[in-house]
C-alpha cells in the first residue's frame, strides 16, 4: 500500500501538468480522498476511482486528454492486478512458465517406464486429497538434469530432475518429493505469485504511462512491452523459489497428503535427511530455491506426531527398486 499511496506523488515530478494539479490544494485533497477510499474499500475499485480522479482534473482544465487516459489506465491497471484468477487462467500463465523451465531444462525421456511410475505415485496422492481435479490435471515429468532440484507451476506442471529421484531411497521419499509441489499447487501458491507479478507489472504500466503520455507516446505500445515480459517475471520466481514460510506451509502439507494417500509421512523427513547430506557438494539446485533442509527437518519432525499410518512401506519396496 506504501508504494500505492505514493502514486500520485510520482506524477508531480514527471510532467508540468501534473505539478499545476498539486498547486490546487482542494483538488488533491479530493482526489486523495478518492485513492484513500479506494484502498480502504476495495483494491479492486482503483480503476473506476482513478478514472473519476482523471475526469474531474480534465473538466477542470488541470490535466489535458493524454494525461487523464493515462491515469485512469494506471488505476485500472492496479485494479486488474487484484482480480481473481481463474483456473483457466492459471493454467495457461502455469504453462508458460513450465515453457520457459523447458528452455533451460531438457525432458528425460530415455526410462518411460520411471515416468510413468512418477506419475501414478502423484495420482494417489492427488486423488486422496481435498482438490483431486484442477484444469489440466495433474503432470509429473523428470527433467534430465544431475541438478538436485523440483518445480511446481500453477498449471499442475511437476518437475523433478533425475538428480533428485538418484537422493531417494524408497517410494515413501519420493512421494514426501511429489506430495511437497502438490502442495504448492494445492495452496495457490504460484497463484499468489502470479498475482504479485501483475501488481509489479501494473506498477511499471503507471510509471510509463504517465511520461508516455507527457511525451506524447502510444501507451498501448508501451503497456504491450511490460505484457510481454510476464513470462520472464514468472521463470525469475521459479529460478528465485517461494518463500520461505511457503516452503514450510508445503511441508506441512505434504505430510498430510502422504497420510491421506497411505504414504509414510516420515518419508519426507527421510528425504530431507538425504538433501541434507547431499546438498554441501551440490551447488544451485535446492540450496537456492528452498529453506535450508534443518530447519525443514525441525518443523516437520514437529508434526509427525499428528499422524497414525499403517506401515505398508514394505510392499512398494519391490516396484521401487524395479524402476531405481
């Protein structure tokens, strides 16, 4: 809110037009109230309050056209940034992010059969959970990489590199692996991100369109470049990782997802063991998209208590060892 409430201030400093609005105290006054009502009210209503602002300041003869246009794009652009996505929407935007992970990252493809068996592990995990269908289901592909790392997208899109399947010991290790980014879906948190990317976008749009309109530039074309960038935004927040209370918020449900599927919960501590030990010599990776494996290990040791499974480990050991 500190960076919305600073809007209008940013105007000043970008054209004259602007600076002779802010001589007349009663109509920053007024259109002050309208962007403080806005925030208090709604995110959401930025648009319309802003495009008011815009209208009152152009039939006052304090701002030409080109300026009130680009005010009340900006306003609606805050206001977009606060909508609700849909699962379409989430899929698609989730897809070109996995698009982008595959331009850095190769499929494996050469052992079908270890795809195939990773993706009935993620069946029973979803079908057991509280949100067993999204738009485009659920998809896990191995990425053939000696990287020890995983992804999520919002569109159901799983990655997990061979280097990370190589740290697993058992199917109850690798479930704790897939039940982590199921979680991350399960939990919008890619959705989260998204939402917070177009709120950075719109915050740009607002900039540049307030000077492109000073300089008499097209601000569609410029609009059109800041669109254009949403996929660099998301591969920076798939290189970056969630943050760190996301990461937690996951492994604690990963440990509910595995319960839920018959998995031994204790299989993502076990797993967490391993990338403990594995990730000093393995640079990048998991050491710089996620919490550090101790912490991880603490919190959901902490939890285990919570869950009562049948210990059924010994009857995945066979199909296990047939694909590792």
């Amino acid at each position: 809110m500190k960076n919305k409430t600073k809007l209008f201030g940013s105007f000043s400093c970008r054209t004259s037009t602007i600076s002779r609005l802010f001589q007349n105290f009663n109509f920053c006054l007024c259109i002050g109230t309208l962007f403080l009502a806005a925030m208090i009210l709604s995110c959401a209503g930025m648009g319309s309050v802003a495009g008011l602002g815009a209208q009152i300041a152009k039939e006052a003869g304090l701002i030409n056209e080109n300026v009130a246009g680009a005010i009340t794009q900006s306003g609606e652009a805050l206001g977009k940034a606060f909508e609700e996505i849909t699962p379409e929407q989430e899929y698609y935007i989730g897809r070109a992010v996995a698009a982008n992970i595959l331009t850095t990252y190769k499929v494996y493809t050469r052992e079908p059969a270890l795809t195939a068996y990773v993706n009935k592990i993620c069946n029973a995990i979803t079908i057991n959970s509280d949100r067993p269908e999204i738009f485009n289901g659920y998809h896990v592909n191995i990425l053939d990489s000696g990287e020890i790392n995983a992804f999520a997208t919002s569109g159901g899109h799983i990655f997990v590199t061979r280097g990370l399947i190589e740290c697993t010991d058992s199917e109850d290790a690798l479930a704790g692996v897939i039940a982590h980014e199921i979680a991350h879906i399960q939990l919008q948190h890619s959705l989260k991100a998204i939402k917070n990317s177009r709120i950075s976008q719109a915050l740009m749009v607002t900039g540049v369109s307030t000077a492109g309109a000073a300089a008499d530039m097209d601000v569609k074309e410029l609009t059109s470049v800041f669109n254009e960038s949403v996929k660099e935004i998301l591969n920076t927040l798939i290189n970056n990782g969630y943050s760190q209370t996301q990461e937690f918020d996951a492994d604690s449900a990963a440990l509910s997802l595995m319960a839920s599927a018959g998995y031994e919960p204790s299989g993502l501590v076990t797993m967490l063991h391993s990338l403990e030990s594995s990730q000093p010599g393995s640079p990048g990776g998991f050491n710089k998209t996620h919490p550090n494996p101790a912490q991880r290990i603490t919190k959901a040791e902490g939890l285990l208590g919570k869950y009562k499974v049948s210990d059924t480990r010994s009857y995945r050991t066979a199909r296990f060892a047939a694909v590792k």
